[in-house]
C-alpha cells in the first residue's frame, strides 16, 4: 500500500486502479491500448504524474478549470472555510457563503435573476430548472404545458431529463426508451452553413425553425432549453448571438421561458462573463457549474427571476413549494471556492486579459486553415476547434470508426498536453492562466498531431 512516505509509480497505480474503478465517459477495454495516467498533483497548467512527467491541461479538466490547478486564493478560501463549517442542511439552515454567492450571483448575470438554487452539479441544475419550470406553469394553472425544446446537438448531462433534453446520439441513444419526449429543432451550428454565408445569416435563417416550432407548440412548452453560442459536447459547434437575441424575443411572444445553460460558457469562456451578454438577453433560468468554483469542487447553481419565484410562494397548503433537494446543496467549502474564484476573476480583470490570450490562439493555429484536412477553425472567445475531415471541400467526416481523434490524444500526451479531442475536432479550452509561449508550444503539438490523425 502507498502512504505518503512510498513513492508510488504511474504502472503499480493503473494495475490497482483497472481492478476497481470504472471510469467515466470510458468504454473500459480501451485500457488495454490507451494509457491510464495517474496524477499526483498540479500547479497552474500543468498535471504531473507519479514519475513526473508534466502534461499541459489545455482542456482545463474537462472544461471546469478557469485560473490554474493549487491557485493559492483559492485553495486559502477553501482552508479558511475547511476550519469553520464544513456543511450544513440548506433546509431550515443557512450560512454566510451561500448567502454572499447568491448575492453575488445576483449581481453579475444577466437581467434581473435574483433567487438562486444551489445544486451540486451541472445535471443537477439542468433537472432543477426544467422542474423549476414546469412546475411554474402548473402553479399558474397551465397544465398543458409539460414540454421542452431543445437544438439538435444540444448537450445538459447525463441524468435522464438532462440526457433527454440533449440530442448527442452517442450519449443517449441507448437509454431512448427511458427519456421523456422533446421537441427538437434544427439548430443553427455555423459549421452547416452554406459556402460564403455569414455565422449571422446562417444563424438567423435557421432561427426560422425556431420560430415555426413556437408558433406550433407554445401551448403545451414550458421552455426552450439551449446552451449559448456553443455546444462544447457537441463537437463545439458554434453559432452567432443574433440567435440569442431573435429567441429572447420570440420566447416571450410566445409565452414560453429560455432556460440558458451556461454550465460550459459561462464565467468568461466565450469572451465575456456570461455568453447571453452578446446577444444582450437575460434567460428565465441561468444554470451555472463547472467553472463556478473555478473547477475545485461540485457546486451548481440555477438563478430566476421573481416572476418565477413568486408563482411558488404561497400558503403550505397550497403545495405550490418547491420541494427539491440534493445533499450537498449550496455546500461551504464550494461557495468559498465560487466566491473565490469570482473575486479573482474580478481583480485580476481576468476576462480583458482573455482578449489577447484569444487572439494569440486564433493566430496560433491559423496556418492550419489550409490543412487539406481541415475543414474549419472556429473560435469564441477561449475556445478554439480544429475540425478534421476527411475531404475538405464537401466537408465529408471521417468516419467515427477510425477514431482519428485518439491519435492526436495520443502523440499529444507522449509530448506532454492534455489534448483530448471530441470526434474528430481538435480543440482548446485552456485555463486562463496560460501564456503565449505555452498556447504556441499547444499549437506545434496539434499541428503535428493533426499531420499524423490525418496522414493515410
Ligand atoms: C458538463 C455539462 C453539463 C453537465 O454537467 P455535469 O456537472 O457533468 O453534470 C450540462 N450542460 C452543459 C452545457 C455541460 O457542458
């Protein structure tokens, strides 16, 4: 057994790890070829493993790491709370850290969201608001309205309403006849839009779809679910903010909410704090994770406005309340780590600097626009995709089967980065913390990790 004084190695590690974990998002046997790797600890990009090899997370742990690993005003946040109060019941029970984050939250999203839920993670947040309101419209007695509608590609997790409101084929479609039923509307993924046509145009005229659903099924929708401006489960297709505005719009003539899930782009991905501000709306319900505690620990939050809160404050005996519940809601140690976080994304203008980071991606990688293999470099702020295909000019895929991605995964580890392609789309997502010298050192990485995904 390992204690702190055994060093241990990266091999012993994987050989105990394989026999009892079962990992996520893993078809198991791949083990046998691909390299489990076990990380001992890690410092602003960087993940080191047992034998000490560095590996830079340009996809900053799975999109949740927004100012570097052991960032000290962070990790004192957490210390000091850890000393205080570790949890309590939410129910009947408060504390200060989740009252200074709601308040704080209220502050900086869009609009007038100024009742926030805690839940413990993004799935969690996206059932919260589809409950959250279906269960409005029921205690204003519309009880027709019981559905969702959601974009093809759309991801919101995992669990069954979230994974049911998702429309990843790969994710779901075993699990079909478990689901609730969607309405699904074609999207407005800029990467299907016509030779010569602008992100706007394409995203405006796809909004028509948009458009047609809510004039046929208002009546019975509660709430159209998206994630703004870019499906990162979804191969990170991206689209232009009009469609944000034009839905915002439509959404309310039409009497139905906008659920935004910002679990991926919010907290200044896309460019600004939240995604929602370039199309210059407020949703009904916000749902915020991930980058939230600057990726240290589980906590999600779902913000509304009063309309909404006021349709569920009532008499007890109405049973208008809203009895949903998770364990770990509003947990102290991740609201520190939220308001944390926060603060320093706040001082150290974090979001301003971003701006030349983007640009030093963008020109990074531009040489790659005339890859015979590459279709597309798209961007949103500090998200960078690098889609592969197998002929460039029809923009034919390769098919999924060859798993092109995996070998860019693969010779991007052997010289040190955490690139971990979707499908055929190479993509960066890095934690702010990183330099300029650090994105190039990505770019070579890609560059030639996409030559040998791409050479037969
Ligand atoms: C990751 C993600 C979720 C699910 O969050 P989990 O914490 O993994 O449950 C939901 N929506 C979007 C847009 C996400 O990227």
């Amino acid at each position: 057994m390992s204690s702190n004084n055994t060093v241990s190695s990266n091999s012993e590690l994987v050989k105990r790890d394989l026999k009892t974990l079962w990992h996520p998002c893993t078809q198991m046997k791949d083990h046998e070829n691909y390299p489990l790797i076990p990380i001992s600890k890690a410092k602003g990009v960087y993940l080191e493993d047992f034998e000490g090899n560095r590996y830079l997370d340009a996809i900053s742990s799975w999109w949740v790491n927004l100012l570097g690993h052991s960032n000290t005003g962070i990790t004192d946040a957490i210390k000091n709370q850890l000393d205080q109060l570790q949890h309590v019941i939410m129910a009947g029970f408060s504390h200060e850290p989740a009252i200074q984050l709601s308040e704080k939250l209220a502050e900086i999203t869009p609009g007038n969201l100024e009742h926030c839920f805690f839940g413990e993670n993004g799935s969690s947040a996206v059932e919260i608001a589809l409950k959250m309101s279906f269960h409005y419209w029921q205690n204003i007695g519309e009880k027709k309205k019981t559905k969702f509608i959601n974009l093809t590609n759309s991801y919101h997790g995992e669990t069954l309403a979230a994974l049911a409101v998702g429309d990843v084929a790969l994710y779901k479609e075993v699990y079909q006849p478990l689901l609730m039923d969607v309405i699904t509307v074609e999207g407005p993924d800029c990467f299907l839009r016509e030779d010569g046509e602008s992100w706007e145009s394409h995203s405006r005229k796809m909004f028509q779809h948009m458009e047609q659903t809510l004039a046929d099924h208002a009546h019975e929708a509660c709430a159209v679910i998206i994630e703004p401006l870019i499906q990162c489960a979804g191969n990170m297709r991206m689209y232009h903010p009009i469609y944000l505005t034009l839905l915002r719009e439509a959404c309310d003539r039409h009497g139905v909410h906008l659920i935004a899930d910002e679990i991926a782009v919010g907290f200044g991905r896309t460019g600004t704090l939240f995604a929602c501000e370039q199309g210059n709306i407020a949703p009904d319900f916000i749902c915020l994770s991930k980058g939230l505690t600057g990726g240290y620990l589980p906590l999600s939050a779902v913000l509304t406005h009063n309309k909404v809160y006021q349709a569920f404050y009532d008499d007890y005996d109405t049973m208008k309340g809203f009895l949903h519940s998770h364990s770990f809601t509003g947990n102290p140690l991740g609201c520190s780590a939220a308001l944390a976080t926060i603060d320093l994304l706040e001082k150290g203008q974090v979001i301003e600097k971003n701006i030349a980071l983007s640009q030093h991606m963008a020109s990074s990688v531009a040489h790659l626009k005339d890859h015979p293999n590459v279709a597309e470099i798209r961007q949103h702020g500090m998200v960078l995709a690098i889609e592969m295909v197998k002929d460039k000019a029809s923009k034919t895929p390769y098919p999924w089967q060859e798993r092109r991605g995996m070998r860019v995964y693969e010779y991007a580890l052997k010289q040190g980065a955490l690139l971990r392609p979707l499908g055929n789309v190479v993509y960066f997502m890095p934690p702010y913390v990183i330099t300029q010298q650090q994105i190039d050192f990505l770019a070579d990485i890609a560059t030639q990790g996409i030559d040998i995904a791409t050479a037969d």
